[in-house]
C-alpha cells in the first residue's frame, strides 16, 4: 500500500550551509504544492510529492544539535523550499549538520550562501528576513556579515574604536619608551 511505496521513497536534493546562530537548509524540489513538513528540535521530517514527474519523495534529517521551532520558518516556492533554521543556542558552527557521520548522497553544501554571505543575507531581508534583529548577524567579530544599512554605522563605530585604541595605544608607548630610557640609563649604574 502507501507505506511500502513510502519505503523506497527518494529523499529530495538539499543544500545547507550555516551561521552561528542558524542554519540554511533547502529542499531542491519543484513544484512541491502542499508538502507535509514537520520541524522537532532535532529533526525535520519532509514528506511531499514534486519534480517533473509530480513523484513521491521523503527524508529524514537528524540534527547535529537542537534547533528552534518557533523561530524557525520555510517558504515553499514553485522551484525549492528555503528553510531558515534558528539555533537554540548561537555558537560555534556544526561541524556537519547531521547529528550522525553519515554522507547522504542527496544532502550538499550550499556553496553559494557560504560564500555570498552579504548576499544571502540581503535574500533573508527579501524572504521577510530577521525582522526585528538586524543587529545579529554582524556579532561574533564579523562585522561585514549583516550586509545590512547598519553596515556604514558599523565601519565608523570600528573606526571610532580604531582611533580610540590608536590614542590610547600611543599613550601607552610614550609611556614604556620613557620607562625604557630610564631603565637604559640604570643598566650601566647597576654594572
């Protein structure tokens, strides 16, 4: 019946790719109408008929560590299914987003939000983005991240802290070469 054709179901292709506090996961499946998808803290559960030829697929995918629900959210578009999965707890990236070390043959890294990071930050604003935080994606000592207007606000607070520590820095010099200059001129009475 359905469950036995259920079994031998193809998982769809996904891409991932990750920050410090979420995570990208997208389903390449098109034309994917009413999927059954079901988000845990540490799975995701994707049912859904798609493709060219409107076929069954499914896939399981166990996290490395938990995720949040609530904040999490998926559009489902006529060519793939984005998903933004929000961390519990933001921190260092996963070393692998499946919680066992098992290479899925239909789970990819997305190279492109890898890499185009101000990019794929600008495409969250346009998916409704994170809303209310425009502040989290530069922490963590990436400051070009958020790819955000704040952005410009960010390189002059860097700047500011640059000539701040820049004055401070040369106080401090100023200070060691006159402990340095006495200290010289102490060495030959010490001799």
């Amino acid at each position: 019946g359905i469950m036995a054709a259920g079994d031998k179901a193809t998982p769809p292709a996904v891409v991932w790719a990750q920050r410090r506090d979420k995570i990208f996961l997208t389903i390449n499946l098109e034309d994917c109408k009413s999927p059954d998808i079901n988000l845990t803290e540490t799975t995701l559960t994707f049912k859904g008929k798609g493709g060219p030829k409107g076929e069954y697929h499914e896939a399981e995918i166990e996290f490395f560590g938990e995720v949040d629900v609530e904040k999490s959210k998926f559009t489902v578009n006529s060519r793939n299914i984005p998903m933004v999965l929000m961390r519990k707890e933001e921190g260092e990236y996963w070393p692998r987003l499946l919680k066992h070390k098992t290479k899925m043959h239909w789970l990819k890294t997305d190279f492109n939000k890898w890499k185009d990071e101000d990019e794929s930050d600008d495409e969250d604003d346009a998916m409704g983005g994170m809303g209310g935080m425009p502040g989290m994606g530069g922490m963590g000592g990436m400051p070009g991240m958020g790819g955000m207007p704040g952005g410009m606000d960010l390189n002059a607070m860097m700047a500011n802290m640059g000539n701040f520590n820049g004055g401070e820095g040369l106080g401090d010099e100023e200070g060691d070469d006159k402990d340095v200059d006495s200290d010289d001129e102490d060495l030959p009475d010490l001799q």
